[in-house]
C-alpha cells in the first residue's frame, strides 16, 4: 500500500475520531464539510453526463439539515420534504426549462449526500444533551481511568460508544475485504466493480461481524451476541451496498475516482461511500431495536 494512502488514512481516522469523541457542534462541523465536499463531486459527477442539477441550492438546505439535526432531531425529518419542494422550485424558474434528469438527479444529491449523512449526527446525539460538559453540545470524559483501565464505558455517552462502534464495523469490513480480496481474491463479485470479489466481500462482513460482536460484548450490551451478531451483519452488508452504489454512479459518469481531494484515496466519496447508508440503519436499530 503506498505511503500517502497510509499517512492520508491515519490522519482521516485521526480528524474522524477526535471529533467524533467531542460531540456536538464540533462533530456536526466535521459531518458539514464532508458533506459539502462530497455533493460537490456528487454533481460533478452529475454534470458528466449533461445534467444541470440545482447544485447550490441542494448543498444549502443540506447544510441546514445538518445544523437542526444538532438543534432538534426530531425536526429533522421535516426538513426533508421541504428542501425538495424548494429544490423544485428554483428549477421551475430557471432561464433553461429543466428536464426529468435535472430534477432527480438534484433530489438524489439531497437525499443520498445530505439526508443519509443527516443520521451520523442523530446517531452521535443520542443522550448527548444530558452529559454535555464543554461548550457548544461537546463532551469531553472526566475520568480517562474509569474509562480505559477499567473499562467503564457505561460513563460515555450512548451516541458516541454506538458511533465508534459503527466506525470499527465498517474500518474492519473495507480492511478486510480488501486484503482478502486482493491476494486471495478470484470470483467477481459484480460487473460495477470489476476488483471486487465474493471472497474479500464475505470476509469483510464477516470482520464486521466479528467486531460487532466483539463490541457488543464489552459495552454490554443486551443479548450481546445477538446483538453484536445482527449490527456486525448490517453494518457490514450496508457498507458493501454503500461502496457499490458509489462505484455505479462513477461508472456512469465514465470516471475512475469521484475526486482527487485525497492523496492516494481519490475524492471525498470514494473514502466516504461505505458510511452513508450505515448511519440511518444503525440509528433505528439502536433506537427502536435495543433496549
């Protein structure tokens, strides 16, 4: 592996769990550039192929999404709908009548690079509100000794123990299958992605599963292998559809990486495609599921 994919991957780890543990304002900020960065090549994208998406309008009301999901999540779902209806709007009223393409391909740009993400913050808000101790929403753990020597996690705050979780599902499914894939690697697992294969797939949601259970197991969670067992599985599956769906929409666009932002990783989603459908699906499994 070459050294600027290893240094630029240790320091977007580094960026992601360090904002993930502060919480708050502070990991929302974090979600917001993401996002925006990574619509911008979502609609570059787009624009290969022709279609005049109403771009800056759809990375606005994202942004917006983003920050009354920090404020009040239960609001966030209306947001939804109404940023559509204004995304409409501005095309409705554009010198060059808009097509079918212009529209979908900018309501896609809405749901899958600003709504989806939405839920990362959601997911990291849980119980965040009653154990805040820095300024703008943050959290910092008093005690680093309970936490680490004697491993009391229960001290941490819900939505940041389920986010690093979901962080080590997903880390331990692309590393898995792409080792596995690449040197033992031989069936083709789909014409979207030609170097994928079965083999670095199953292993890589297996990896998921073995982290998930792990997990499970030392925040003591309910029915813990169950538990672990079943977020592992859909962890890992999301994240396997996650990056196809991104290599789909690459392959239509007749480009290899969607972006050159990272050095040797390419752009913003093709680092970033196993994590938006997981954030929803593991938000309503710790939700409505667990205990």
């Amino acid at each position: 592996m070459p050294w600027p994919r290893i240094i630029s991957g240790v320091i977007a780890i580094a960026m992601a769990l360090s904002s993930t543990l502060l919480g708050g304002w502070y990991f929302t900020i974090a979600i917001a550039i993401v996002v925006f960065l990574g619509q911008q090549e979502y609609f570059n994208l787009v624009r290969a192929r022709g279609i005049a998406p109403a771009a800056k309008t759809t990375m606005f009301v994202s942004q917006v999404l983003l920050a009354i999901c920090t404020l009040d999540s239960s609001l966030a779902d209306a947001v939804m709908p109404i940023a559509g209806t204004l995304i409409c709007f501005y095309l409705l009223f554009q010198p060059q009548l808009a097509t079918i393409a212009d529209i979908s391909a900018s309501i896609m740009g809405l749901f899958y690079v600003g709504y989806l993400p939405s839920y990362w913050v959601r997911l990291r808000d849980l119980d965040s509100a009653t154990i805040s101790n820095l300024p703008l929403g943050g959290y910092w753990p008093t005690n680093w000794n309970d936490v680490l020597a004697q491993g009391n996690f229960a001290s941490l705050p819900q939505g940041l123990t389920a986010t690093v979780l979901t962080f080590l599902c997903i880390w331990a499914a692309d590393i898995g299958a792409y080792i596995i894939g690449k040197f033992f690697g031989k069936t083709p697992l789909s014409d979207i992605s030609p170097k994928k294969t079965v083999e670095g797939a199953v292993f890589g949601i297996t990896a998921s599963v073995t982290v998930g259970i792990a997990g499970a197991y030392v925040l003591d969670l309910p029915h813990s292998l169950v538990t672990g067992l079943a977020l592992g599985l859909l962890i890992g599956i999301a994240s396997l559809l996650g990056d196809l769906t991104e290599s789909l929409l690459k392959r239509d666009a007749g480009v290899k990486d969607s972006g050159q932002l990272i050095p040797g990783h390419g752009g913003i989603l093709d680092r970033t495609d196993s994590y938006i459908f997981t954030a929803p699906l593991v938000y309503y499994f710790v939700t409505l599921l667990l205990p």
